[in-house]
C-alpha cells in the first residue's frame, strides 16, 4: 500500500505545478474510481448495458455525478438513477428567474431586438474564427 501512496505522490508530484500544497491536490476522477473499486461501489457498467443501455451511456457518457457510486454496492440507494437523470434540471432551474412571454403566432420573444444583437455577436464571432484559421 505504501509502495501505492508513494507512487501517486510522485505522479502528482510531476503532473501539477510545484506548490506547498501539490500533495494534497488529486485529480477528481481517477482518485474516486480508486477509491469506489476499492470499496466495491464502481458502477457496473456490463450490468447496466444489459438491464438499461440508455441509462448506462447517460452515465458513462455523462457528467460524472457522486451518485453514481451509489448504484451499486454498500451504501446502494435506489434514489440514485433517477437523480442522476434528473441532475440537469436541478442545475437549470436557480436559473430559470422569470418565464419569458411568447406571443402565441409567433416564437419570437417581446424583445426582438436582442435576438438581433445575438444574432451579430454570434457572426462577429464566426468572422473571427475564419480570419484566425487563415
């Protein structure tokens, strides 16, 4: 195990910018799957493929959620799947402040004038990448 820690240490040690904190620094992802097969909570991706393949690629092609180490092994909660499908509209509803009226015919919003300027800043911008890929 000591033979681990100390193999970690100089990794991070030569993937991070020299500090006097660099060793407690760790990358999010590898670090909780290590931690999660250890434990015996690493997703079991074979097993979602066979029963869910639509949930098994939102999960594997996903944002990486802390629940989904909670789909499989101690700690198991039957919760989980449905937050981790549900995750993206908890991030989107603080938000949503005011709903924005659209007028019945048409699907513009009462303030058009803005969807022009968006509509320029999105070509400034598309003008700027073809000048700069010249």
């Amino acid at each position: 195990m000591w033979e681990d820690v100390k193999c970690q240490d100089a990794i991070n040690a030569s993937n991070l910018i020299p500090s006097q904190h660099y060793s407690s620094l760790v990358k999010y992802l590898p670090y909780m799957d290590e931690l999660a097969k250890l434990i015996g909570c690493y997703p079991d991706f074979r097993t979602l493929l066979r029963t869910d393949p639509v949930f098994a690629f939102k999960l594997w092609a996903g944002p990486v959620y802390p629940y989904s180490y909670r789909l499989f092994g101690p700690g198991q909660w039957t919760g989980a799947r449905d937050a981790i499908l549900t995750a993206m509209d908890r991030v989107r509803t603080p938000f949503q402040t005011r709903p924005l009226s659209v007028a019945l015919g048409n699907k513009t919003s009462q303030c058009p004038r803005y969807n022009h300027i968006a509509y320029a800043v999105i070509l400034l911008l598309v003008i700027l990448t073809a000048v700069i890929l010249r």
